[in-house]
C-alpha cells in the first residue's frame, strides 16, 4: 500500500494510527512537552480501569459546545500542522472551520456546516472557477471524490466523544500520572484500544486488524472534568517514525463558523 502525507494526517486526526501493512506502534514517553507529571498517588480519585475512563470522558465531552483543537503529524521529510475551532453537541461535530498546513503544497481551509464540508484548496491545485469547492463522494471531479473520502476522517476527528470510544474499547488502562499541561492540572493515562472491539464503523478499523494490528498506544491527558487537553500516538509505518499530537483548548468559547457564499463555491 502505499502512503501519503495527507491519509497519514486523515487517519491520525480520528485513531492517532494509520492502517498499513508493516507498521507497529512504539512504546508511549510520559513528560511530554508542554506537560509535566509526577507519579500517581494510590489514593487518587481519578480512574484506573477501562470503565471508570469512559464514564469519566463521557460525562467531561458531553458538556463540551466548542472547543479549539490543533493537530501536527511529523514524518520523515514533511510535518503537517492543522488548527481550528469546532462546534458540538453531546461531543460530537457539528460544525467545522479548520485550516492545513500542507508543507510545500500550502495551506487549506476546510468548512463543516450543516452536514456539508467546503474546501478552499491552495491556488495551483485549485482548477476551480470559484475560491470554495463542494466535497461530495458523488463529485464528477475525481479529486474531489477522493477528498470526500478522506474528510470523513477529518469529520470524525473533530468529534470528541471518539475519546470516550478508545477508553471503552481499552484492553488496558495506565494511570501514569498527575501534573499539568499549559497551567491546567490533568491526569495522564497510557490507554491500550483493543482495535477489535472499536465500532465496526471506526475508519481505519478493518485495514488495522487486516494488517496484524490488533492494539493501539494512545496517551492521554485529561483534566479534572474528564475533557481531553491531549493526546499523543508514535507509530512507526513500513521502517519510518511518525509522530501525531491533538491538542484541545478554549472549550465552550464562542465560535461562530458558517458556509461561504453560494456564489464562490464551484459544485463541479
């Protein structure tokens, strides 16, 4: 198979994996930048199972109406960064605006809103007449279609209550331990996902499984009302490192994020 930059980013912005043959995760690195820890006290409150996880993200994600995110994937020779603001409810997307830093190809922006997704793609590979693109799967433009299938991905991503998925699919749970990350006091945990028991519908679950891989690392930090400051995954992909860091931020903040005019999106 072979592999991009962009499905590397598409696939780590919702598993902090990708799903190819030969590809193994590494083992996690607990002091990650921007974050500080101490060893867990036996007689801390936070959770320390599977369950106890879950219940914790999921209570913490469903009061979450907004929230700010960033993402960097740094493999050899090419580091994508992303960074935009998302609105939910219950944890899950409902409207987008994020905009790709794309290395040497430039930068995109990508608009969500009510169910349709927007592309504003850099200006040589814009062959558009108009600044926004419609991304449909139905697209008679091939390279649409193509991104249509990997924003699905993106879609998902943006979503938090995906975090609560991983805890309950875990296969084990580490408490590693308490500190702090941008001032805000988190826990950090060393989550095992058991792929196998991810959502027949996850992306990226099938072609996981098919290739041998039936365990994902994720690190995690958490603040005191179960919400997602970070998450961190290191895989190495057919003999090369890559690194995927999400950061979430500003929760519940105003965002206002709405379609562009009708006149400047080419729908073909």
């Amino acid at each position: 198979m072979i592999i991009t930059q962009r499905s590397v980013a598409a696939a780590a912005m919702l598993c902090l994996a990708i799903a190819v043959p030969s590809c193994s995760a590494s083992g996690h690195s607990p002091g990650a930048q921007g974050m500080s820890t101490s060893s867990a006290s036996p007689a801390s409150p936070a959770p320390t199972d599977a369950t106890g996880l879950a219940d914790l993200l999921h209570r913490g994600i469903s009061s979450v109406s907004s929230v700010h995110l960033a993402l960097n994937v740094t493999s050899p020779g090419q580091t994508i960064n992303s960074e935009g603001d998302a609105k939910l409810a219950s944890g899950t997307l409902q409207a987008l605006d994020i905009t790709e830093e794309l290395g040497s190809v430039g930068k995109r922006r990508l608009l969500i809103v009510d169910q349709a997704t927007y592309a504003q793609v850099p200006g040589a590979a814009n062959q558009a007449s108009k600044p926004w693109v419609l991304v449909t799967r139905d697209s008679p433009n091939p390279a649409v279609r193509n991104m249509a299938v990997s924003l699905e991905a993106v879609r998902k991503s943006a979503s938090l209550d995906h975090f609560s998925t991983f805890a309950s699919a875990a296969r084990s749970v580490q408490l590693v331990g308490k500190g702090s990350f941008n001032g805000t006091p988190v826990t950090h945990y060393l989550v095992n996902v058991d792929v196998a028991k991810l959502p027949e519908n996850t992306p990226g679950r099938q072609p996981l499984l098919g290739a041998g891989i039936t365990t994902l690392p994720i690190e995690l930090y958490v603040d005191d009302q179960g919400r997602p400051l970070k998450a961190t995954q290191n895989m190495t992909v057919q003999g090369q490192h890559t690194s995927t860091v999400i950061t979430f931020s500003k929760f519940n903040a105003p965002v206002s994020i709405s379609a562009p005019p009708p006149d400047q999106v080419a729908t073909t």
